[in-house]
C-alpha cells in the first residue's frame, strides 16, 4: 500500500500492526522521530497525519493509506519553519530527544491557532514531555514562533 | 575512523588524514557543504583536545558526554576562549575511551560524566590546551614568516603579523611540529579580556549552544539512531522481581513470530532477538520464562519502610558530631521531631537505554552507546568477550537525557548488550534495546529514604539539631568505595549542615534490598536539602521567626550561600504582599561545590489543590562559563526536582515495581511549570557545577510555601496534588 511521507510515496509492506514509528526508523532511516514510551504517553513520537498531531508509536503504518504524513524531516510549512526558527533563537534545547516532537505540536497548534494565549499554548503542548524540563523556554518559543509568521 | 585515532606517545600529536566517512559520527558539524566544494579535510591534533582541520574548523574533544547539560558548549568555550578563535569555526566531537588521555581527575583518573563536574575539572586542562594550541600556532606562524613570535598576534581565528595573514588552518600542519610549551609557561587573559566566556548567547546565533542547530533540525545523531545495514535488535525478558534468576524458558511461540531470529539466555534474563524491534517486543510477549525468587525481593513498599523505621528506632553510623551531638536533643524547652520520607525515584531519560554491539570473535568489538562511564563499559564488554580493552572500541554518541542513569559502576547495559552479541557469535550487530516499561520496572533507582528529624529548641534557638537516616548504599561494592568505608554520600547535604547551631548529630544506617540504586540527579541532596530545609521551617515557625531573616541569622559565617540567599530574597520582594491564597517559601542549598537558593510563590486553591506558580533562583557557581547555559540548567533542575517532588514514586509489591510508564510514573508537563527566572552571582571564583546544583533547593521551597499556608508538615513525598 501507499502511503505519502514528506510528499514523497512510499510503498508499504510490512505487518499491519506494525507502528508507523519502527518503519520510519529502521526502515527509511527518518530517525528525527524518536522513541519515548511506546504507548502514546509522552509525544516524542510525534507526526502529521493530515496536520493533525499523531502518535507514530501506536500508529500501524498500515492504517495511513493515502494520508499525508509529515515528520521533522519534512517540516517545512511557514508555520514549521516559524517554529524551527524559534527553537533556535531561545536555545530550547537541552538533551533534544523529545524535540522534534514538541516542534511538530507547537506546528499544528500554531497552524490551528496563529496567535494563541498563555493557556492556548499550555494546553496544545501540555501532552508532550520533556524530560529536560524545557517547558519554560518551549513557551517563550511558540510565541516567538507566532510573532515570526505574524 | 574519528573516534579511534590514536595519539603518539610523544608530546606531539599528529594526526594523519581523515576522511569524510570518518566523520560519520562527528557531531555539531556539518561539514557536507565543505565536501562538495574541497573534498577530504586534514584533521591535525594540537594536543589530545583540539584538532584544526584544512577547512580552517577547530574541533575539541569532549571527554564528557553532551546529554543535554551543555558541555559540548560549555567546554568548547574554554578552549575558543585561550586559543583566540572564531566562534564560528568551532566544533565538537566525543573523545575516543581513553582514561590517560580523557580521564576525569574527580573520578580518581577515570573517564565519567557526573557530579557535575565537567566545567570545574576541565577549566584548567582546557585552558591550558587552547592557551597551549594558540602558542603552537604562533611559533609556527614566527618560524613560517621569519618574525619574532612576539610580533605574532593571534586574534579571532587569524595569525598575523605586518602584511602576513594566516588561518589556523593553513598553518596547523607546521604547528603540530612545534613542541608544545611547558604548561607552567602558558599565561591566560584576563577575566576582563574575554570574548566568550560569561558571554550571553544573541538572537542572530553568532554565539549560542553548539548543539542547538543540529538537534532543531533533526541532524543530530543518538545512539538509538544508530542503525546499520543487517542489524538485529534485542529485548531482554528480565526478572520481575528484584533478583529473580532464571530457571527456564519456552520459546516456541516467540520463535514463531515473524522476523524472530533467535532465543537466548544470558545472566541477567532471556534475549529475544529479531530483525526489528517490533517482531522483538511481539516475541517477548509471549516468551514464557520460569524464575527462581529464593533470594529475591518479596516485601512490598510498606514493609520496607517498616524495616526502615524499626532501624531508626537505634543510633547509626556517626557523620557529624557538634557540640554534645545526640545527646544535646533532650534537656529543657521543647523536643521537636518528624519523619521526612522518601520514595525511589527513576531515572526515565526521553532516550530509553540503548547500544549496538558490533563483535568479530577473537578480533574486535565496536560498541555505540551513550554512556556516562566509557572505559568502565570498555572493560566490561572486554571480559564479557575474552577481549583486551584496547580491542573494544567505544562510541560516545550523544544521549536523550540521562540523569545519572547512564553512569553505572556495573556496566549493566554493555554487559547484557556483550552477553546477547556473544551468545549470536556476532554474526550481525545486535542492538539492544530497552523499552519504557523496562526502563521503569528494572531498578537502579533513587534509593527511597527515611530522614528522622529531630531538635531541641531552648531560649528562642535551635540547641541541638539531629538527623538521623535510613537508606541503601549506592557506593557499597563498587570500585568507588573500599570495602568497610561508610557511604557517607548518601547523606551529603545532611552532614554537612552549614548552620550555626551549637549541637549537631547526623547518622545513618544503610538498608539491604536486591532493588538496585543509583545515583540520581544531585544523588544525596535529593532528600537532605528537603529534610534539612523543610524541618527548618517547621522550626523556625514554632520560633515565630521569618524563614529568610533566621537563615540569614543561622548563616552569618558562610557568605557565599548568605549571598544566594540574599539575592533570591530580593527579586523574589521577600516579604512584600501576595493576592490572598498566594504563599512564598525559601531554600537554600549547598551541592556541587555550588550554591543555590530558590524562593517558590505557590497558590492553594479552594478545592485543596495547589499550583507552583513562580520559581526564583539564584546561583553561585563561581566563574560563569555560559550564563544562558546556567539558566537553562537551573530552569531544567527546578523541573525535574518538581517533577519528582510533586509526583513520581516508584513503590514496589510483593518485591515488583508497581509502576510501568508514564501514565502511573508521571513525569512533570508544561501545565505543571512555574515561570522561573534565574540570576547569578557575579563571581571570579573557579566554575563549580550547574547540572544538578538546581534541583535539591525546588522540593523544600514548595513544601515551605505550603508550610507558609496551612501551617501542616509535609513529610511524605511525593506531595500529590492536594497542599
């Protein structure tokens, strides 16, 4: 079956409960997204499906016929790249393992939402951890974010 | 390949050609712009830390692991700081295992992260190799153009004198050949002459984190990711009890999921191995093993804190003697005591556990891991695999977080990871893979605790102060302790209370279980901050007396916590008013060879739960390096201490752990986070440490603001949701 990661097709062969996470990984070596918990629990196994934030962990690959599936490797809408840039300028970062995924919620959020409030961001980010306790910053980025695409 | 170049034993080092496919596992550089252009890079050595490449870029090896402390920045800005260079050309690479070139003087010479020692047991290495390396390139630059080297001026990644121009780049060949001055010769700026260090990061990116570019565009390569072409991937089946060993194991049905290769037994449980990690898990879950519990864990939490407080009841192991210690506690005024508890605490880093093993029988093994203890993991795998260490290769990549769980005096990952590549006869790289559900369940935990506090108060005073704890060692048995030393790290912070009181008592009794611990995030401070800061509130109420003005009182000789202390109270506006419900509570700590105090405001809510709303921190850790990095240690350690404080607990049934991934071992998330701001103390004083110093002062700056409240003790952590 097909299916459309980054805008490019892919054609899919593997078991059909295998989770999108392990075919990006290990077979097409997109491996920007990570593996967490496994169980849809902490985000950092975040994609797009259609733009809306999906946990590729609990995900069968084979359940996204014909949808469009966007990674950190392929995030490059004026909303992801606003984000992109935001990370950078606050130095976000800490260990980085759950950061793409956190970058690809604050993309749906900001793409949904492209002047959200304090609690609007609280609220679309809230569901992914960060380990590294970024939270503070990761704030301070989805409003820069936002100022950038203005 | 990189990261197994080797140096000369001479005092010069010379590196020959490295090619591109070389620096497969270089990280923080991208360097494939430069390929296309000019082809192979010569990477020269000045030193074992710094490397010029043809391409004009300097490269400095970490012998610290970048797991998200900073170090990678941190440590690089030492060596760009004395070297004179362009930002813009540094890099950096983990260094080779190699304990007499990389070794870490506060690991007795041994290669390790923790402690928070990077920064202060590098600054003078580090100095010394970019002062050393500038020296290098100044001499070669004289002897190239006829000059005296006096009249050679190294500045901003340029060699120049008169009309003569040089990169570092250009000249780093005829460097090499330069004997490298005598270290006691090298001078060093002045902390006014600085061009990087305590410099703040800007917007335009000139100067900021060296890893922030490549983890932001997902260039950045984990262990994890590490995935070559034919690899198999390992689940271990281990003990659900702590200290199970297996008797047995039925495999039929794991051997008959798809893509499931092979089934084997090593010491620690069952390896299910498959060419994917999916087939792997899907094995495992249906792989019966039968165990042998004769000697494992069979008590629940309950009946281990039981234990703990039966202990309790008799003196310890003596600390700390003040005055007339212990004895001091009775006698007139009034006797206060409380039982602070602690439970075990995990580690959880995003990255789960991870390495892949590449083995050739008799001839070598290459292993890629992100490990805290290299050589430790390099002399493991090489016993595990008849090996000598110098035929076990170790790549440092960088880690997802790890906290402490990734320095293990056992080698507990490579050993099992060596053990299921030996059993396979390394016929493919084997990676070994830890889920979430293993990473909680599988021990090495903050060990749980019991502080039994104790005081006399007499006159309007604190007369004699005790603190008695119940805990397991984590030194015992391993390489950093000799046998029959007590393990007094696992009280630091108690037993060495810097408040002027006149009798002080600290002991400790150390508890026996087959749960294992380690150290975690600040190790013993995790618990004495909270028990000692926390009591003397509960004190100092009972004494009417402000929390701010009787530590100012009780810390009248120690000026560099007053100072924190000082600072945080006055951007906090200590004292000033709150909205109704609002409360602040202080702390202050010493750990690391750091300083910090932070002040939490927190607002209990009328249905009885409560919010930290705003943490203000403030740290002295000497000279600062990189105050952005500082902050970002600071804001991270206020998480991660509230995180464990509000509520993760790992508590066990029948010798199980109960818990198994995030949903019930719940790790802070942003609806949790306080506002923080952070502030420095100006300081010329040697860097001390930032990764951990941050997180013992948030638990008790939390409970004291509660205490602030509704006037209760908060003896029992986590504290939960409700105030």
């Amino acid at each position: 079956m097909k299916l459309t990661i980054n805008g490019e097709e892919q054609e899919y062969t593997g078991e059909e409960d295998r989770p999108l996470l392990w075919y990006l990984r290990e077979d097409l070596k997109l491996t920007g997204t990570k593996f967490g918990c496994g169980v849809a629990a902490c985000g950092a196994c975040t994609v797009l499906v259609e733009g809306v934030p999906t946990r590729a962990c609990v995900t069968p690959a084979a359940s996204l016929e014909g949808k469009k599936i966007t990674t950190i490797e392929g995030l490059d809408t004026p909303a992801g790249q606003a984000v992109q840039k935001a990370w950078a300028e606050l130095d976000v970062v800490q260990c980085g393992w759950c950061q793409s995924g956190q970058m690809l919620a604050a993309t749906a959020l900001l793409t949904a939402t492209p002047k959200p409030t304090e609690q609007q961001i609280t609220d679309g980010m809230t569901s992914n951890i960060c380990r590294c306790a970024t939270y503070h910053r990761i704030r301070g980025a989805v409003a820069r974010a936002a100022e950038i695409i203005g | 390949m990189a990261d197994t170049a080797t140096f000369s034993p001479s005092r010069r080092f010379i590196l020959g050609v490295v090619g591109f496919g070389a620096a497969g596992f270089a990280v923080g550089c991208d360097l494939r712009a430069a390929d296309a252009v000019s082809g192979p890079v010569t990477q020269t050595a000045l030193g074992p830390y710094v490397r010029v490449g043809s391409d004009n870029t300097v490269t400095v090896y970490l012998r610290h692991i970048e797991f998200g402390q900073g170090v990678s920045t941190g440590l690089t800005t030492i060596v760009a700081e004395e070297l004179d260079a362009d930002w813009k050309q540094m890099r950096f690479e983990h260094s080779p295992a190699n304990d007499k070139l990389y070794g870490n003087p506060a690991f007795g010479g041994m290669m390790g992260t923790g402690g928070s020692t990077a920064i202060f047991s590098s600054w003078e290495q580090l100095r010394a190799a970019g002062a050393s390396a500038r020296e290098m390139l100044r001499q070669a630059a004289a002897r190239k153009w006829g000059v005296n080297a006096s009249d050679v001026i190294v500045a901003k990644g340029e060699v120049q004198s008169g009309n003569n121009k040089a990169t570092f780049g250009e000249l780093a060949a005829e460097a090499a050949a330069i004997p490298p001055p005598d270290a006691k010769a090298l001078s060093y700026k002045q902390a006014s002459a600085y061009a990087f260090i305590g410099k703040e990061r800007d917007v335009a990116k000139t100067f900021g984190r060296l890893d922030t570019p490549d983890k932001v565009h997902a260039r950045a390569h984990y262990a994890l990711d590490y995935h070559p072409e034919g690899v198999l991937t390992a689940v271990l089946a281990r003990s659900p009890k702590f200290g199970g060993k297996v008797v047995g194991f039925e495999a039929t049905a794991a051997k008959a999921v798809a893509g499931v290769t092979d089934v084997v037994q090593i010491s620690n449980g069952v390896a299910v191995i498959a060419t994917n990690f999916w087939a792997a898990k899907k094995g495992r879950d249906v792989l019966k093993v039968t165990w042998d519990d004769s000697s494992a864990e069979k008590r629940s939490t309950d009946a281990i804190l039981a234990d703990y407080r039966a202990a309790l009841a008799k003196p310890g192991q003596e600390a700390r003697k003040e005055g007339a210690g212990a004895a001091a506690l009775k006698g007139s005024g009034e006797a206060v005591t409380a039982d602070f508890e602690f439970p075990y605490l995990v580690h959880a880093p995003m990255e789960p556990l991870n390495c892949t093993v590449e083995y050739k029988p008799g001839e070598s093994c290459v292993i890629h891991s992100g490990s805290q203890m290299p050589t430790g993991d390099q002399k493991a795998a090489a016993g595990v695999l008849g090996l000598q260490p110098d035929q076990v290769t170790i790549v440092t990549h960088l880690a997802g977080g790890s906290f402490g769980r990734r320095a293990t005096p056992d080698a507990d990952l490579v050993t099992e990871a060596t053990q299921i590549a030996k059993a396979i006869d390394g016929k493919a790289p084997v990676k070994l893979m830890w889920t979430r559900e293993d990473d909680i369940r599988s021990g090495k935990y903050r060990p749980m605790s019991i502080h039994r506090m104790s005081a006399r108060l007499n006159k309007g005073a604190i007369e004699a102060w005790g603190d008695r704890t119940a805990i397991q060692s984590i030194m015992e048995g391993t390489f950093f302790l000799p046998p029959g030393t007590p393990d007094f790290s696992a009280i630091e912070g108690s037993n060495d209370i810097q408040y002027a009181i006149p009798n002080i008592s600290v002991d400790v009794h150390f508890m026996k279980s087959p749960v294992s611990v380690l150290w975690w995030r600040s190790v013993g401070h995790t618990h004495t901050a909270y028990a000692k800061e926390h009591f003397l509130d509960v004190l100092a109420k009972k004494l009417g007396k402000d929390p701010v003005a009787y530590r100012r009182e009780l810390l009248a000789k120690e000026p560099r916590l007053l100072g924190v202390l000082n600072l945080a109270a006055e951007k906090a506006g200590w004292g000033s008013p709150l909205p109704p419900g609002k409360t602040r509570g202080v702390a202050v700590h010493h750990s690391f060879s750091s300083y910090v105090a932070e002040i939490a405001e927190v607002t209990v809510k009328e249905d009885g739960t409560f919010a930290v709303d705003r943490v203000v921190c403030a740290v002295d850790c000497g000279t600062v390096i990189n105050p952005d990095i500082v902050r970002a240690q600071m804001e991270g350690g206020i998480g991660y201490g509230l995180s464990a404080i509000l509520g993760e607990a790992l508590t066990i049934k029948d010798g199980a752990p109960v818990q198994s991934n995030f949903f019930d071992y719940a790790p802070l998330r942003m609806a949790q986070m306080p506002k923080v701001e952070v502030y420095m103390v100006a300081s010329t004083e040697p860097p001390s440490g930032v990764g951990e110093p941050g997180v013992p002062p948030i638990g008790p700056a939390v409970a004291n603001a509660l205490l602030a409240a509704t006037g209760k003790t908060y003896a029992k952590l986590p504290l939960g949701a409700k105030a």
